[in-house]
C-alpha cells in the first residue's frame, strides 16, 4: 500500500500591532546628513598647553570643515597674529591658567567685530565617539553669525 499525508493548513492570525509597527518603520527615511561649511570663518585659537595643541587643532578642523583655522601656541603669539590678521572668531580655554584674566581675552572682549569662544579644550577629541554629543552644540556656536559678518553684510546693504 501507498503512503499516504496529511496536510493540514492553519492560518496564522496576524498581530496587527506588529504590521503597523512595521509600516511605520517602512514609511521613515533616513535623514539626510547635514555638510558643514564653514569656509567664511576665520578663526584664531590659542592653545596653552602644548600637549593639547594638536588635538585642538584636528578637532576643530574636522568640526568646522573648510574654516580658516590659525592656533597660537602663547597669548604673545595670539596677539601678535590678532593685530596682523583679521578674524571673525577667538578660541581660547577659560579653565588653562591664566587665560580668563590675559590681555588677549581681555582685547577679545572688549572688540564688538570679533566673537569670543570659550571651550573646555580636554572635552575636545574627534577620535571619542561619546564626543560627538558635545559637538553638535559647539558646530551651533559657529553657525551663530559673528558680529564683523553682520556688520559687513550691512554695510553692503546700504
């Protein structure tokens, strides 16, 4: 005698939740990465501590891609190439010693052309990926217009 099967069809009831879990997620797209450009700023940081300069510099080169970046290794240094160059934008350290009281910050301060930064220079370090939600804030810093932008953006206008 023959072998014989028996075939039994079951429909599986589909969980509706699921199906519309899935739908939502089908129906999301990706969000488009944002490029950063910032070739119209124009940047003077100093850097204290020298064992920091490097990363400083790489950071917020890879922060603030295609900007004119220039770090000075010494308030003298800072100065000097302040008083040469025209930037829209300083960067220093307030917690390295003796930068809050210095006479750079103290010319930064008192010039309405130039936006004073002030970051914590140890949080900065492209290589740590925790970083990047420390970033995002800090790219918002110099998207803000800087004064001597604003400034010649009037003058244009007129």
């Amino acid at each position: 005698m023959g072998d014989f099967y028996i075939l039994i069809m079951v429909k599986l009831e589909e969980d509706e939740d699921l199906l519309d879990d899935y739908d939502d997620f089908k129906e999301e797209k990706a969000e488009a990465q944002h490029i950063y450009d910032y070739q119209s700023r124009r940047i003077l940081v100093w850097v204290e501590e020298k064992e920091d300069l490097q990363t400083v510099e790489e950071t917020l080169a890879f922060l603030l891609p295609l900007a004119t970046i220039r770090v000075a290794n010494s308030e003298a240094n800072a100065i000097e190439i302040s008083e040469k160059e025209k930037w829209d934008t300083y960067v220093v350290d307030l917690t390295e010693e003796n930068v809050s009281a210095s006479e750079f910050v103290k010319m930064a301060n008192n010039d309405p052309e130039v936006m004073l930064v002030a970051l914590n220079y140890s949080r900065l370090n492209k290589d740590n990926e925790q970083n990047e939600i420390y970033f995002e804030p800090i790219r918002k810093l110099f998207d803000s217009e800087s004064p001597s932008n604003g400034q010649m953006e009037n003058q244009e206008q007129v």
